[in-house]
C-alpha cells in the first residue's frame, strides 16, 4: 500500500505530520531556512551541522546553531565530531535548547571535517561509530539519529553494515544519502541501497539525495519503503519545491511571491545573524530564488552589487511592487517573536 506523503510517522515519541525532511545543509540551514520549509510543508526541519569540539568550548558562533524557535519543532540540531565523550556533552547541549532529536552527521565528505576523523570516515570506523551513537545515545532523553553516505569510496556499501550496528547502539533513525563521498554531489544517488538498508533496519529510514519532485517523493517512497524523503538542494531559495511535494503549492511562483518570500527570508535572516553576516550570508540565496529563469540574470548580479539590504529590498519591490502586499499577508500570519525564541538571546548568536 502507498505511503501518503501528507501522513504522519514517528522518530521514536516524536510525532512527525508530514513525509517530508528539510535536510540539513551547511550555510543554508538557518532558523529561517528552517521555519520557511515547515510553512511549505517539511515535516521535520534540521539544523546544518554543529561542531561538538566547538559547543564543547562554548564557542559563540557555535552556540547561535543552538537558537531554536517553538514553531520550528519538530527540530533535529546535526552534530559532528569524533569524540563519543565530547559528542555526549554536545548532544545535552542541544537536548537543553530543545531540540526534539539529536542527528549525528557520519555524511560529511569535506576534507576539513573528514581529517578530524569525523562526518564520512567513521563510516570506516563501524567500533567508533557505534560508541559514539551509544554515548550519544546515553547522554540524552530525546530520540538519536544518523545521516550516513553510502561509504566513502565510489560503489562502497558500507552504510549497510554499519547501519544496522548504530541501531543497536541506540540509533531510532537512519538517514541515507546513497552517494559515496568520494562522489561529493556528482553522478546520481542510488536508492537501491535505500531499499537495502530498509530492509536491514527495523527503524526509520529517510531517503535524501535526488529528491526534487512530488512524483519523486512518492516513488521513492513506494519503491524503498523509506518513512521518508529529504529535500536539500531543490529547495535552496525554492521552498515552492517543498509546496509541490507537499502536494500544496505550485512549482511555479509569481514574481511577486518571489519576491515576498525572499525579502522575508532576508528580514528573519537579519534577526538571527545581524545585518553584517546576513548581507555576506544572504548573497548567494539571490541566484537561488531569482534564478531558475524567473528573474533576468543580469538583475542578481545587480543585487550581489548593492551595499546594504535596504538597498536590495527597494530594488526587488522596484522589480514586483504588488509583492509588498504579499509580504504583509505573510507576515502577518508570523508568529510573535516573543513566543518562538527559546534560550539563547540574539547577541550571542551575532557575537561571533
Ligand atoms: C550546501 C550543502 C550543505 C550540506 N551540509 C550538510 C550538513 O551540514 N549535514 C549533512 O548531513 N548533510 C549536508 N549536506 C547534504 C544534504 O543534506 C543532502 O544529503 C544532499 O544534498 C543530497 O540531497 P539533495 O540531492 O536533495 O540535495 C549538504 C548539502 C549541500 C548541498
């Protein structure tokens, strides 16, 4: 029988209403990043990856990663590290700012990360791993998962013997994104190894890489018997891809949707890093929503050129003006910022 994608599932006690992830993505997955996909429709939203090493010391840039807002949640916070006593330390942190799932990025094929003896190599380390999602595991109250590639050399299958273990360990989720590391983005994601791992695992298992369509979710779904897919990349500057696999939203948005949507992204963007690290943040979301043959390419470089967000803004409304009454609908459908942010004030996050 189909899964309907508009059904809820469970990661443990954690109730999910939809069969769609937002995936986490480094440099994309802020608060706002966030909050837009469950508006479109994502079930579940995820942080980008968060450096234990760096909670560990109390980092400030690090701890803003911890800036959770209840209308987030359902919220998994991503960790990353070699260290199952510094991840277990880590993993309280994020507990204690309320996330309501600890995700462990055993992904990440980077060569920063990777040499540190985290992210993708620890899919070669299968004794290391299953202490660190033990220590982990230990450590808090709330549900633990793991983001795995498929292993790090091209047509490795290791992310099949070694998902099994995290599960004994104490995984209640699995995450596969069935490219090698090796493979970076390129070539295709391979969800026969989904449907492998579903059938090795008695848990979960969400199925990210390629994900793009409704269509797409929802074979993926009948074809692997994963619980769920994840959507990264398509949904970057895109949360109308989000729309249509929710079966809600047109693929297509007006300008003026656009525009309002982006200008949005920008101001929530604003109040969670502070003008100066938006402005650099925000540039290359200005290619993401302006493109894909909306906008005239030459106006997005125009944009990246302006010296202030104000200047942006007024640019954008110069380019769709009715967009300024979308916006005010949208946010005016806002939750109030004093009933959404939970813990960390905005200064530590913009002090790093
Ligand atoms: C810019 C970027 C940053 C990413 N950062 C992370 C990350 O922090 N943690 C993680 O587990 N995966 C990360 N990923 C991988 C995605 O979560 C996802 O598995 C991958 O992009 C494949 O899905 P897609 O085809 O839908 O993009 C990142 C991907 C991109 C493109």
């Amino acid at each position: 029988m189909s899964v309907a994608i508009q059904s809820s599932w469970r990661i443990g006690p954690v109730e999910i209403p939809t069969r769609i992830v937002l995936a986490p993505m480094a440099g994309v997955s802020v608060q706002a990043f966030r909050r837009q996909g469950r508006r479109f429709g994502a079930g579940l939203v995820c942080s980008e990856m968060v450096s234990c090493a760096g909670l560990s010391h109390r980092n400030e840039r690090t701890l803003g990663y911890l800036r959770i807002a209840r209308d987030e949640s359902p919220l998994a916070v991503q960790i990353f590290g070699s260290e199952p006593g510094v991840m277990a330390e880590a993993a309280r942190m994020v507990e204690d700012a309320g996330a309501d799932i600890v995700d462990i990025n055993f992904g990440c094929p980077v060569r920063k990360v990777t040499k540190t003896g985290a992210g993708a190599t620890l899919l070669e380390d299968p004794g290391r791993a299953g202490e660190i999602v033990g220590a982990v595991a230990q450590a808090v109250s709330v549900p633990v998962t793991v983001k795995m590639r498929r292993g790090l050399a091209d047509g490795s299958r290791d992310a099949l013997d070694v998902g099994p273990r995290l599960v004994e360990a104490g995984a209640s989720a699995l995450t596969l994104h069935p490219r090698s590391a090796k493979q970076m983005y390129t070539g295709v994601a391979d969800h026969s190894l989904t449907a492998e791992l579903v059938e090795r695992v008695d848990v979960p298992v969400v199925a990210s890489g390629d994900v793009t369509s409704r269509a797409r979710a929802q074979q993926l779904l009948d074809e692997t018997g994963c619980a769920a897919v994840m959507v990264g990349r398509a949904a970057q500057g895109n949360p109308w891809a989000v729309g249509e696999i929710a079966g809600a939203a047109s693929a297509e948005p007006s300008r003026e949707e656009i525009v309002a949507e982006l200008v949005l992204f920008m101001r929530a963007t604003v109040a969670e890093l502070g003008e100066q690290r938006a402005t650099g943040f925000l540039k290359k979301f200005y290619g993401w929503y302006l493109g894909r043959g909306r906008f005239p390419k030459p106006f997005k470089q125009e944009l990246v050129q302006l010296g202030t967000l104000a200047e942006v803004e007024e640019r954008l409304f110069a380019a769709a003006p009715a967009a300024v009454l979308v916006l005010d609908r949208l946010e005016g459908d806002l939750p109030a910022d004093e009933d959404v942010v939970l813990d960390l004030p905005i200064s530590i996050y913009g002090g790093g």
